[in-house]
C-alpha cells in the first residue's frame, strides 16, 4: 500500500473518501476529519499564537505577507522519516494552508541520506468543478480512478437538488457570506456557487474568484435578505461568536438582516472553507436557511439573534 502524507485538510478529507485512511502516515495539524487522522504524526504548525481576535489574526498574516514569511511551517526531518510515497498539498492560498513551496523549503537542508523526494500533488481548486478536478487528481495518483469518478457522480446528484423543483428562482434571495468579520471579507472560490445552487444570489463574491476585503458600507448598500457568518477555518461555536461583531458594529447595525433575524453561523471548517466533498453539505445548509427549515442541521448551521 502506499505511504501518503497529506498537509490539507480538504486533502485528508478527499484521500479517506476514496478508501484510503490506512494508507495515511501523517497529516497536517488542521487535520481533523475524519475520526482518526489526528491521532497520526503531525508535520505542520502555524506561526499564529493561539487564542488571537479575528482583527490580531488579520494583522498577523498581513505581517507575514509583508515579510515574505509563510503562515505555516513544516517538520521537514519529520517528514522525510515517514518516508512518503506520495505529499499532497495545495497551491492556491498561503494562508488557508500549507503550499508546495513551503514543503520544498522544509526539505531543502536535510542531508542526502534523509532526503525525501517523494512526488508532490499540489491541489487547485478554487470552483465546485474544481473540487471534482481534485478529485480525480488524488484519484488518478493513487490508482482510485474509478472510486473518484464514483464520488463526483454521487456529489453531484445531492448538488443538483440542493435547489427543489417548487421553489421560484424569481425570488432569489440576496446573501452574503462573511469569510472574515474583523475586518470584513466576503467568500469566494465555491462559495458563491454554493449559494447559487442553494437559490439565493451572492451579493458580493464571484464564483471562482478571490474571497475580497471589503467595507462595512458595502454591507451595508448590498442589502442582504440573509447574512451568514463563514469565517475561513472555523467552526460553529466560533462563528457565533464572530458573528455578534455585526452586533456592535455602528455601521453594520443597520442592516436589515439583523434587524429581521437573518444572521446565520455556520460550521465553516467543514462544509465552506476545504474544497472537498461536504461543500456539498454546504451548500444544503444554505438551502435550508433560504428555505427557513433549519430543522435537523442544529451542529451545522444557527441563527444568531441579539442578546443571546
């Protein structure tokens, strides 16, 4: 069986989904799904403290970016002991995870004899075809072609009725989903298909393009029907608490969402931010909020309401 290391999370997700948990021999430290992959070595680490605001994190990266430093490190000496086949990572966003660049630069001092020169698939998605694309990628490199093509046609069959046939697309509702709070950034890549497919339209993220920083006052004039807090790596109980910025923001105080009950927190970490199969998921939750029948998704998705 080959020996595959993953530093993705969305990787990890991908790999077990084909069948191939037993053949993971370490992973990345945001690693968390499914049961089990935590509890294999672990070979990154951020450079963020732990316990940071959404503001201090921003201001953080912004740092680092300036310094030409990556946010994630990885134990190179770790990594060639495990003895890889195969490293899959990505290259699309330094500061969602770790890229290829950064695990050359791990590996680049190690002596000859502990060198690791296993092949690195570097994963790009940034669109739900993307995701697919990932997909068979990971497939073709482990020789799970056929468990791939199985596994997009399965996603797709749930993507295609996320949206039900009595619904009307001329009520389309108007959503905005927060990828960071403090200060505001709306999502991008998958998101704004999740929220198409899902009925609704994505006031101001492109699908496949880049999540964006932009004002309070955008929020503001986009005039959200419902606003849902997806902050980028984050779980629920997090983006609750993200969520009551929108609170005590002057500006985004009045917004109509919030004074009509429509601001949502969703589980972000594992149906928004990894482009993997629950952004299928994802997009149902979103579903379910338009359609205002949360019922069942209460470990997913929440209303968050003044003065909870």
């Amino acid at each position: 069986m080959m020996r595959i290391v993953s530093l993705l999370p969305s990787a990890t997700e991908i790999l077990c989904a084909l069948g191939l948990q037993d053949a993971l021999v370490g992973v990345s430290h945001e690693c968390d799904y499914p049961a089990g992959v935590s509890e294999l070595p672990i070979l990154t680490g951020s450079i963020l403290d732990s316990g940071l605001s959404a503001a201090q994190i921003d201001d953080a990266v912004k740092r680092a970016n300036m310094e030409h430093r990556p946010i994630y490190r990885v134990d190179g000496e770790l990594l060639a002991s495990l003895r890889p086949d195969l490293i899959v990572t990505q290259g699309v966003c330094s500061v969602c995870a770790v890229t290829e660049e950064t695990v050359a630069t791990s590996l680049e001092f190690l002596p000859v004899d502990r060198a690791c020169e296993a092949p690195v698939l570097s994963l790009q998605a940034k669109s739900y075809a993307g995701v697919q694309a990932d997909i068979q990628a990971v497939g073709k490199a482990t020789d799970r072609g056929a468990e791939a093509a199985a596994l997009c046609v399965a996603m797709d069959a749930r993507w295609g009725s996320v949206f039900g046939p009595t619904q009307d697309r001329a009520e389309e509702s108007r959503v905005l989903v927060l990828e960071w709070v403090d200060p505001p950034w709306s999502a991008g890549h998958w998101v704004p298909e999740q929220v198409k497919i899902a009925g609704g339209v994505d006031v101001c993220g492109a699908e496949g393009g880049d999540s964006r920083r932009i004002s309070w006052e955008d929020i503001v004039q986009s005039d959200p029907d419902h606003v849902v807090v997806a902050c980028c790596g984050w779980n629920l109980e997090q983006n609750v608490a993200a969520a009551r910025v929108l609170f005590d923001h002057p500006v985004a105080a009045g917004l109509r969402a919030l004074r009509e009950g429509q601001i949502w927190a969703v589980d972000a970490n594992s149906f928004f931010s990894r482009p993997a199969p629950r952004v299928v998921r994802g997009a149902e939750l979103l579903g379910a909020v338009l359609a205002g029948d949360v019922s069942g998704c209460e470990n997913e998705v929440v209303p968050v309401l003044h003065g909870d």
